[in-house]
C-alpha cells in the first residue's frame, strides 16, 4: 500500500502525523511524507524560498522518524509549487492509493468559497482521500479502537470501499457499523402538490419502495459478509434509513460517535464536482471526524 502523507506547519498536519503514526497498516505499506512549499506564500520574496525549503525539510524529517516502524518503509519529499495542484499531481505520479491530509476547521463561508487545500485535494485527488480531523488533540483515534461507519448503496464504488477496509488492519476492538442510505428523490419530485395526480400509481410506488429496501438490506449484508470474513467486529447495523443520504450519514456518525466515515466516490468530474455535488464530497466537508472517500486507482 502507498500512502502519500501531506504536512504544513500547522498544528492540523501534526494530529494527522500523530494518527498516522498511531494506525495499524499492512506490513511493506509505503509512506511518502510530503511538504509543499507554497509559492503563493513566498512569491516575490525569492530571498526567503530556501529558508521555507529548510522549514519544511525539518519538518518531513521530523515526520517521518515519527512514522518510524520495521513494518512501514517511510521516506520524505519536498515540492515547490501550488498545494491544491502538486499534491494530486504527486500522487498521479507515484501511483499513490491513499492520500492522507488534515482539515484546518473552516467556517461556512470558507467551505462555501472552497478554500481548503483538502478540499481541493479531495475533488482532483487521482486515488482515496483521507482527511483527518481529530477532536482531541492530545489522543489520535488510532490509539484506541476505533468506530468505523461504512456508508454503501451496493454499488460497484461502494464494494470497493468495503474490500478496501476488510484488507486493512485496524486497532484492536474497532468496531463498524453498516448503513445503506435509501434516498427517494425521485418519488418526492414525482408526486408534488402542484400536480392534480400522481404520476406513478401507488402500486407502482410501492414496489419502488420495496425494491429500494431490498437492494439496501443486500447492499448491507454483503458488506457485514465481507468484513466478518476477515475477523473485522460488525456492531449493530444502522439500518437502511430513509431520505438525504448527506444528512443522515452526519448525524449517525455524531450520534454514534464515530471517529471514521468510509463512503465510496463516484468519480464525478466537472461541474458536479466543483459545487460538491456528490454525498462522499458533501459529507467528507462537514463532517466533525475524519472521513475517506475511496476511489478506484486511476488507470494509467
């Protein structure tokens, strides 16, 4: 497993060095320490680029002997450029499977206006994104065990999600729980108020809603299947709810007190992408914990 691990001086890079560190990974998982040095903040001081460059060499060094294990092989990497571009750029590059990066907490407006670079990482990332928000800082939740919501909707981006947590070790008496979100947009635009009668019969309706259930009590035992298979812990499954996939999935993950939310993307691109668009998106930008969403790797 290639895992590209990217810092800045914050005290947001050092929580995710810090879980990182605290995480169980498969044995030969390569990690690659990345600090970029922003040339949006030095440009026009030209005099103080190589005193960032030394800044942020101490600081991946500083890293990666943190990261430090016989089973991991840990190496460091310094890049001149833009944040938002060189780290995915990177990742394209050494075929990276998972990027992991922090969240600085911004407000609404921020997030409205898109200005994290995890954010920005997230949309044009070529493989999974983790972002890393760690209520306390003093305790990665690595360090204990963990609390795994997995979101599916028995698509093919969620079965990878799920074969990707079931091969991966996790700290001892991690839990998961399944939820398989059923949304009915459709049904809901289908019979408005405004229309004089429904557009679908109600027999019609009802086996919609009957199909849906089905397909989402499969989607979550094929999962529970998957992960129980490998001796991962499956707690009790969160059901297959009904409405907006983004609103539940936040509030089970705050009321169950998840420290992890893993939902497949479905590679959206374009436009759909650039107003976030997509649930992983949505949910991976407003959640209080750490969330990935998992990408199928680029093709090369």
């Amino acid at each position: 497993m290639r895992v590209l691990l990217a810092i800045d001086p914050s005290s947001g890079s050092q929580q995710v060095v810090s879980e990182v560190a605290a995480r169980p990974w498969p044995t030969g998982t390569q990690i690659c320490v990345l600090s970029v040095v922003d040339m949006g903040s030095w440009e026009g001081l030209p005099a103080l680029i190589d005193d960032a460059k030394d800044a942020a060499k101490s600081l991946v060094q500083t890293a990666a002997e943190k990261l430090d294990h016989p089973a991991l092989e840990v190496f460091s990497d310094i890049q001149l450029g833009y944040p938002k571009k060189v780290i995915p750029d990177v990742a394209r590059e050494w075929k990276a499977d998972l990027i992991v990066i922090g969240s600085r907490g911004l407000g609404a407006i921020s997030r409205f206006l898109l200005g994290s670079i995890a954010q920005a990482v997230l949309r044009s990332a070529p493989c999974s994104v983790e972002i890393v928000r760690n209520p306390s800082p003093r305790s990665p939740a690595s360090s204990n065990a963990m609390k795994i919501l997995l979101a599916t909707d028995g698509s093919e981006c969620s079965e990878i999600a799920v074969h990707s947590i079931a091969n991966r070790p996790w700290p001892a008496g991690s839990e998961i729980k399944i939820i398989s979100v059923r949304e009915l947009l459709t049904l809901q635009n289908a019979n408005t108020v405004s229309s004089p009668c429904p557009i679908y019969p109600e027999s019609l309706l009802n086996e919609i809603l009957e199909d849906s259930r089905q397909r989402a009590d499969k989607a979550v035992a094929e999962a529970q299947n998957i992960l129980t298979s490998k001796g991962l812990t499956v707690c009790r499954s969160a059901g297959t709810p009904v409405g907006d996939a983004r609103e539940i999935l936040l509030d089970e993950a705050r009321a169950w007190g998840a420290h992890l939310i893993v939902l497949g993307s479905h590679g959206k691109h374009g436009f759909d992408r650039l107003v976030l668009g997509s649930v992983s998106e949505s949910v991976a930008l407003y959640a209080q914990c750490s969330v990935e969403v998992i990408r199928r790797p680029a093709t090369p």
